[in-house]
C-alpha cells in the first residue's frame, strides 16, 4: 500500500509504524518550501494522505485536500505523532482498534 505524507521534516517512529500496517511505499513531502508545495502531485495508487496539521499551513492544507478529492483518495489530518494518526486510521477504517 502506498501512502503519502505532508508535512513534518522527520518522520521518527511513524514511519516503522506505518510499515508495520503494511505501508510498503512512503512518498514523504515536507511541505515547508513553495516550490515544493506547489508542485506536489499524489499516485493514483496512493491508499490514503496522511498530512501533519501541526506541521503545514492552511494553503497547503487545502490543496493537497482539493487534489486528493480529485483524485478519490482520503485524507487524513492528523498531529505528527502516532496516537494522534492511529485514531485517524481506525476511524478511517485502514486499522482495526
């Protein structure tokens, strides 16, 4: 399952941990520069986008929301840290509790 992340320079223990629920690819986008905010495009395989709410503004935000919508492919908002992102996927339906 490929999986794209916004947001955040280090993913720390998140990234095993979404290895460990069968995220095989991890697309990682800062989201820090302009250039790369607006040239971010997201894989149509992509199960699902996990963006660090904590981590990138408003704009960025909304269009990588816009895109995926576009695209059919559910966002997640989610602090960067773990308990905060497996709330979001049980209640997204990608773990179970």
């Amino acid at each position: 399952m490929s999986v794209v992340i916004v947001g955040g320079d280090h993913l720390g223990n998140i990234e095993k941990k979404l290895r460990e629920i069968g995220a095989n690819n991890l697309i990682h986008v800062t989201g820090r520069k302009a250039k790369h905010r607006n040239s971010i495009k997201l894989p149509r395989e992509a199960a699902f986008v996990l963006v660090f709410t904590d981590y990138v503004n408003h704009c960025t935000a909304s269009m990588i929301k816009e895109e995926a919508k576009s695209l059919d492919i559910q966002t997640i908002f989610a602090k960067r840290c773990w308990s905060s992102v497996q709330e979001r996927l049980i209640a997204g339906g990608f773990v179970s509790a």
